[in-house]
C-alpha cells in the first residue's frame, strides 16, 4: 500500500502540473473558506453563467492566450517583454479600423456611428484580421534581432516594448477611441453560456497543442531550448524555430490585444497591455517552464499559471484589498512560486515518498 503510495507520489510530485495544480487548488480552498458567497454566487442567468469563478476565466483569458506563446518563446531559452506594446498596437489599430472620425480623420459624417450599434468604417472581418497580421509581423520582427541578428532576446524585445506604444498613440494620435460597435465588442463581453473569450482561449490553446504536438514543432522547440548548436548540427534550422515562436508569440498579443479592447470597448494606447508581459512570464514559469533555461515546456500548465494569477487577483478584491495594493500581492506570488520551484523545496516533496518506502522497508 505504502509502496503504490509512494509510486504515485512520485509520478504526481515529476509532473510539471503538480505544483501550479496544487497552487491553484489551495487558492480556491482559501476562498471558500474566507470569502462568504465565493463560490454560491454561481448562478445561471438569461442563458449565461455568472460568478466570481466566471471572472476569473473570462478576465484571465487574455492571459491565457498570451502565456500559450510566451510558453513557446521561453522553451527556445529566450523572452518576449514586447508582448504589452504589440496588445497596444493591435487594439489601436482595430479602433482605427472601426472609427476613424474620432481621430480627426473626416471620413465619414459622426452621425453614423453615434446611433448606429453595428457601424464600422472598415468591413468587421478585416478589423480583425488585418490587427493580427500586423501583431504577427511584430513578432516576425523580434524573432529576426534574435535569430539572425543575434541579439540577445531581452534587448531585443526591449526594443518593440518601448517603441510599440509610442507607435500605438500615433496610430490613435494619443486619443482614446470609444468602440461603438456591438459585434466587435460581443468578442470581449459576449456569452454564449460561457465568456465567449474564453471559446477563444480554448481555441488558441488546441492550436498550440496540435502545433507542437501532432507535428515535430515541439521537439524542435525543446531541442533549440536546450542547445541550440546541438540542434544545428543535428539538422534543425534553430533561426526559423525561433522565428516561428516569436512569430506566433505576436499573433497571440495580437488576438489578446483585440480581446481586451472588444472587452473595455476603448482602445487607450497609453494604458491597454500595460504590465502584461510581466503576467505573462509569470504564468509560463509557474506553469513549470523555466526561464532562461529553454527545453522542456507545458502548455497546459501555462494556462493554469494564468487561473493561478487571475484567482489571486480575484480572491484578493473580493477579499477587501484596495486595487493599489494588487502589484504588491503579485509580488509575494512571485516569492512564493521561486520557493515553490526552489531544489529544496522540490527535494522535500519528492523525499515524502521516499520516506513512506523507508518506513515500509523498516516493518
């Protein structure tokens, strides 16, 4: 018993969605506990579903789609800080796409939009895809510094984080830019039983998964992250890996940033994405994917790591804490995930089991 014990211990404490798993859950466990109604306050309603746990998935999202490209960047042993700016950019890009009058461009009479939920200056199907080409490009940008220019990947991607907003309030001329328009916004706010971002989300997620894999993208991802002079020598092109996860990074910023402005119905070039990198990279690393170490990855627990940061965030203003104390709480997430990942603390959870076969031995 002891035995079979110990074996499943080990297989659960080798799995890279133990620790996020397990973080997520005693989050959880704190709000039924200290938050009266956490959990009862779920409720169905004119065919949607509301409730703090709804909050949590429908504004974690964003994250969630983010963190399934940081994920594929961090495998190959590089970082993206740019991902906040390229957010900027594509929702001020959409903005523009749909109303190009607020910005002083006298295109259309104001009247046609004012009164009219559904008006949109460019055809909707483009609002959405020409934003996400030029995030992708974005991407392809930061993915030729580091792979053929050789630029190491934080100063690189510190490049676009710093320009890219600056490029957003040009496209906007430093204005905010009210979304009058209901079918874009429905992206955002829109319910089809459950946040429909979150159906986005999930999309995202299954395209990841069968990208790296149902095809050889993944082992050549984790082959480039773990040496990628091993990886050229082998016969893999490591410049056009890297290029395709940065690539596919941008795409992602891109589909978060139209997601966020759909969700606030503005596009704020000054403000949107502002930090989410930092969320991001949080989420892949308490997914169990190590930064700066590159090779192996877990999606699956990069989009937890992103519950883990929004059920924190939800938890504490539900608990009272002022919003100006919020970064201050991540910061302790962020101590409390080093610890987590810290060789003592694997070591210990990993001699649990150990010990229980010792005992067992003994009798």
């Amino acid at each position: 018993m002891r035995n079979s014990f110990a074996r499943i211990w080990g297989q659960l404490t080798e799995s890279m969605l133990f620790l996020p798993t397990a973080v997520l859950l005693i989050i959880l466990i704190f709000d039924f506990f200290f938050i009266p109604g956490f959990f009862s306050n779920l409720r169905l309603q004119d065919g949607h579903l509301y409730g703090s746990l709804i909050d949590i998935l429908v504004h974690g999202s964003p994250t969630m789609i983010l963190a399934m490209g940081m994920t594929l960047v961090i495998a190959t042993g590089g970082v993206d800080l740019s991902v906040g700016a390229v957010i900027a950019i594509s929702s001020s890009v959409a903005a523009i796409m749909i109303n190009p009058t607020i910005v002083g461009m006298n295109l259309t009479d104001p009247r046609l939009f004012i009164n009219n939920p559904q008006y949109t200056w460019m055809p909707l199907w483009l609002v959405f895809v020409v934003p996400l080409i030029i995030a992708t490009l974005c991407g392809l940008w930061n993915g030729m510094l580091v792979s053929y220019w050789r630029i190491q990947p934080m100063v690189a991607t510190l490049v676009l984080m710093i320009a890219g907003r600056g490029i957003a309030q040009l496209i906007t001329n430093a204005i905010q830019i009210i979304i009058f328009n209901d079918t874009f916004a429905f992206v955002g706010n829109g319910y089809i039983l459950f946040p429909f971002a979150l159906y986005v989300a999930v999309a995202v997620f299954i395209g990841a998964w069968l990208l790296t894999w149902r095809t050889s993208i993944g082992l050549f991802v984790q082959s480039v992250g773990i040496n990628y002079r091993s990886s050229f020598y082998s016969g893999i092109n490591e410049r056009r890996v890297k290029l395709f996860a940065y690539s596919f990074c941008g795409f992602c910023a891109g589909i978060a940033g139209l997601i966020i402005a759909s969700n606030i119905r503005t596009s704020d070039a000054n403000q949107i994405g502002m930090y989410t990198e930092l969320d991001a990279i949080l989420s892949v690393v308490i997914g169990g994917t190590l930064l700066g170490a590159g090779g192996r990855f877990s999606l699956m627990g990069s989009a937890i790591g992103a519950l883990v940061l929004q059920a924190t965030l939800t938890s504490m203003l539900s608990f009272g804490v002022p919003a100006s104390a919020i970064t201050a709480v991540k910061a302790v997430v962020v101590v409390a995930v080093i610890l987590l990942y810290a060789e003592q603390t694997q070591s210990f959870l990993r001699g649990i089991g150990k010990v229980s076969v010792r005992q067992e031995a003994a009798r």
